[in-house]
C-alpha cells in the first residue's frame, strides 16, 4: 500500500505537454515539422557547390589569357567586363 502510493506520487509529478508550457511548444515544433522545404534547400546548395566545382576544374585545365578581355567576358559569363 505504501509503495503503490509512493509510485503513483512520483508519476503525479512527471510534466506533460499540457502542463508543461515549454513541452507544449516542443510538441507542436515537431508536429508540425515538414522536412521537405529543407531538403529542397539542401538540394539547391548542392547542385550551386557542383557547379562551382566544375568550373573550378574546368579553369584548372584551361589556358587563359587574363590580358585578353574578351576572355574575361566568357569567363564572367557577361557581355560586359
């Protein structure tokens, strides 16, 4: 009898999420959590570090004339310097 009341004292006092304000929040953050606008960012960061990755190999195998403007042009991919 002693025990049973001593267990049901100490789960009397365990916070829930409608007590418990910051548990609330926590719960409502994860319900309503949508991985997917974060993965379509982590997929548009990827594809720009690719592409910075493959005109850097593509400079590194390049002879380029850093007098000539109108190679800088190509390179900025402007029509202006």
């Amino acid at each position: 009898s002693g025990c049973s009341s001593l267990v049901s004292l100490c789960f009397f006092f365990i916070p829930t999420a409608s007590t418990n304000p910051k548990a609330a929040l926590k719960s409502k953050i994860v319900a309503e959590f949508r991985p997917q606008s974060l993965i379509d960012e982590l997929l548009l960061y990827k594809r720009s570090e690719d592409q910075i990755e493959l005109k850097e190999k593509q400079l590194s195998t390049m002879r380029v004339d850093v007098c000539s403007t109108e190679t800088l042009k190509c390179l900025k991919g402007k029509d202006s310097v």
